[in-house]
C-alpha cells in the first residue's frame, strides 16, 4: 500500500484519533481546524493565574470508557489520568438527596414506597444486565418506562432526566435505547486528565506532530469535491489543496453543507438527524457554594431551575490548580432558538443567581469573581424510533470522502470515549480501502 495524502476535518478527540492510526500506518495526514487549538467540544482554556485548564462545556470521563483508556495506554499517557468519586445528588422538595449509587437511589424519597421502590430496582438492573438494546428502539423512553417501571418511577426519576437533555419538544419521542445505553454504559467513578481535557488534547498533539502529523489551525474548510481520477479537493481558507481521502468529523449539516455533491439521499438523511444545543455558564466564586462538597446537582425544570445542572467542578478537582477559585458550571441543553443562545454572561448570571441560595442559603453576589460563556449549536444528537435505520454510512457514496461524528454513535450516548471508538473504526475503513 503506497503512502497516501490524507485530510481530516476537524481537530477534536476523534479527528486526532483517526489521524493517529492513518499516520501509524505510514500516511501523510493534514488535519483542518477552525480555531486555534485541538479539542473540539472538550476544549478548555486557562487563566494567567491558573495551573490547569476549564472545559468550556463540562466533560469527565467513565471508569468504563474502554476506547478512550485503551488510547491513552497506547500514546503512553496513562501515568496522568486521575480518577475520583464525586458526590451526586438528586432534588426533592428544597432537598438535595445522594444519587450516586444503587443504594442511594433506592433510598430517595421521590419513589415512595413499597412497590415503586422495587419496580425501580428491577427495571435498573434489567438494564444493566441485558445486552438486546435493539427492541426498545421501536418505542420511547416514556412508553417503556411507564409500562415497566411504572407512571410514578417515570414522572420522578427520569422524566426530569429526558425533559432536560431534549427539551419538551423531543422528550416523548427520545428511544428508549438512548436511556438503556446511559444505563449500561456508565460508573460511579469518574475520571479526568491531570492539567484538564485541554491538556490530554495538547499532549495527544504533540504526539501526532512528533509522527509527521500536520495540523492547520485556525483553517475552515469551506467545499470538500471530487473529481473523476484525482482523489478529492479540499477547499480551505487556506487555498485548494488534493488528497487521496478526507475524513469529516464535525456535524451532519457542517457534512451536508460542505459537500454538495453528496447524492441526494444520503445527504436528505444528514439533513434529517436532529440534534440540540449547548449553553454554559461557568463562574468563579469567593466561596464554595456547596457546603456539603456536592460535585453534581441534578435539577429539574419542574422545580423551578433554570438549568439542568449544576457542577462544582472544584468539589471534583483542588481549587488550589485554579488559582484558589471555586468554579461551578450551570449548563443546559437546548434548541438554538432558545433565548439563552442570544443572552449575555450578565443577562444569564441574573436569571441563574436566585437558584444560588437554594443551593446555599448564604450565597451572595457578592462571592462572584468573573464569569465564562459557552455555546455550542451541536452538542447532544436526539435519537427518534428506530434511529438505527436512519444513520448514514461512516463511509460516503463519494469516493474517498469519509463521515464519523457523534450523531453515529448510537446507541451509546455522545461523548469522547465513542468519538474515539466511532474515529478510529472510520480510520480502519479508509485504510482497508486503500489496500
């Protein structure tokens, strides 16, 4: 297999996955960002009085995480990955309950008694046992939960859940194979990167680089084209340029807009995914807001919250790599045309501040230092009935063009640990390709 010229586009953990096992491999790869550091949707960024650097939108990993684990062992990076057990907690009328484990679970007192608390246990363990998810995507979480698990358990415990990762628009038609893989796939202990996901994203940079990897930053791809015989053209800001194969790794309709000469059918199907957005607040406090060390609040909307959660990230890592700040997190998902995506860090810092002195009742303005703004259009894809069927293909009906983003990922939910699985299987079908 001769030595080929290879794009990739986009720079986040799964571009630079694909790029690792293409130059591996022995290929010439160039990779395409738009801004001015590797990272993608885990990109952070560091204050001057910082020793280690924020996610713009909050990000840990599983214990489970098998793909992204296996990766960091193979970049020789696994001395820095740092595991912790956090506190997580549930609200229940002006109180925050431990949800971190079965036990505390089935002890939270929204479930009631007797009955409930059992239909709760089984149906969890059910999930976590079983590995036929495909049935449950031909209905909906709200079908499947309120036939097994019952009207009750469903209204208390995951309807809050649903609501506030899809918004009242998506929440009775979300799979019930979303909630099973959520289910299946995760752990109790979390995991981070000592210096911060910028840091992993840094480190596994100057990997690439040290392997002949070429990555563009601050670079937009505009128009991806090919031509009978000459590969495939990259339209860059940078100017033209030709390869031999191109992996996208950003959203379906950065995909459909980019490369026009998709046929129709495929690039009806990128067009019909939906997904939402993201908006992050994170602020610096005097003062650790959770008196009890509580790292994630899950709050519903019900309740009068006017986000879905609420992260003490210094309750999960030492203030002390923050300069001495407490940092916390209010993030919400949400349809682009929600108001939040066109308020201000002042204008959003107003309409949270009240759910503050719920949290702590002695929370002043005062205790604020600074805050930090993030939005992303695509952050969370939403997988309707039989989503499977729906998923285009890794590799495109144009020759050489190739597609792996988080929208294909199903059933497992969106996250660095399968943007690394979903990349690296997209790299091993561009080199069987070329054999």
């Amino acid at each position: 297999m001769a030595n080929k010229k290879i794009a990739i586009v986009g720079a986040g953990f799964g571009g630079l996955s694909a790029a690792y096992d293409l130059a591996k491999a022995g290929h010439q790869v160039v990779i395409f960002e738009n801004s001015a550091a590797p990272g993608g949707l885990a990109a952070g960024y560091k204050e001057p009085n910082w020793e280690w650097s924020v996610e713009k939108f909050y990000h840990h990993w599983f214990t489970s995480d098998a793909n992204m684990f296996n990766l960091i062992r193979e970049l020789g990076l696994s001395h820095k990955v740092m595991v912790r057990t956090p506190k997580t907690v549930m609200y229940f009328k002006e109180k925050f309950y431990p949800f971190d484990s079965v036990v505390s679970a089935l002890l939270y007192p929204g479930l009631g008694y007797g009955v409930n608390k059992i239909r709760f246990g089984l149906v969890g363990l059910y999930l976590r046992i079983t590995k036929n998810w495909r049935p449950m995507e031909r209905t909906t979480v709200a079908q499947w939960m309120r036939k097994w698990a019952g009207t009750k358990v469903y209204s208390e415990m995951w309807e809050p859940m649903v609501v506030g990762k899809f918004g009242e628009r998506y929440a009775e038609q979300v799979n019930m194979a979303w909630m099973w893989a959520r289910l299946h796939a995760r752990s109790t202990k979390l995991v981070t990167y000592e210096g911060g996901f910028q840091a992993f994203a840094d480190d596994f940079a100057q990997v690439l680089l040290k392997m002949g990897v070429e990555i563009r930053y601050n670079t937009v791809v505009e128009k991806i084209e090919t031509h009978d015989n000459h590969g495939v053209e990259i339209h860059a800001s940078s100017g033209k340029e030709n390869f031999d194969q191109v992996l996208v790794t950003l959203s379906p309709a950065q995909m459909a807009k980019m490369t026009p000469q998709l046929p129709a059918d495929y690039l009806k199907g990128l067009l019909e995914l939906k997904s939402i957005g993201a908006v992050v607040l994170t602020i610096s406090l005097k003062h650790q807001l959770s008196r009890e060390g509580y790292y994630w609040y899950n709050l519903p909307k019900s309740a009068g919250f006017p986000f879905l959660a609420l992260v003490e990230h210094t309750n999960f890592l030492p203030k002390e790599k923050f300069g001495g700040e407490n940092l916390i997190y209010c993030g919400d998902y949400l349809e682009t045309d929600h108001e939040y995506f066109k308020m201000t860090a002042e204008e959003l810092l107003a309409r949270f501040m009240p759910s503050f002195t719920r949290i702590n009742p002695d929370f002043k303005p005062e205790w604020i230092n600074r805050v930090w703004l993030t939005k992303a259009a695509y952050a969370q894809p939403v997988p309707l009935i039989n989503h499977s069927q729906n998923i285009p293909a890794i590799q495109s009906p144009l020759p050489g063009v190739f597609f792996a983003s988080m929208s294909q990922v199903y059933p497992w939910d969106r996250g660095t640990n399968f943007a690394v699985e979903i990349a690296r299987r997209a790299a091993g079908l561009m080199l069987e390709s070329l054999r």
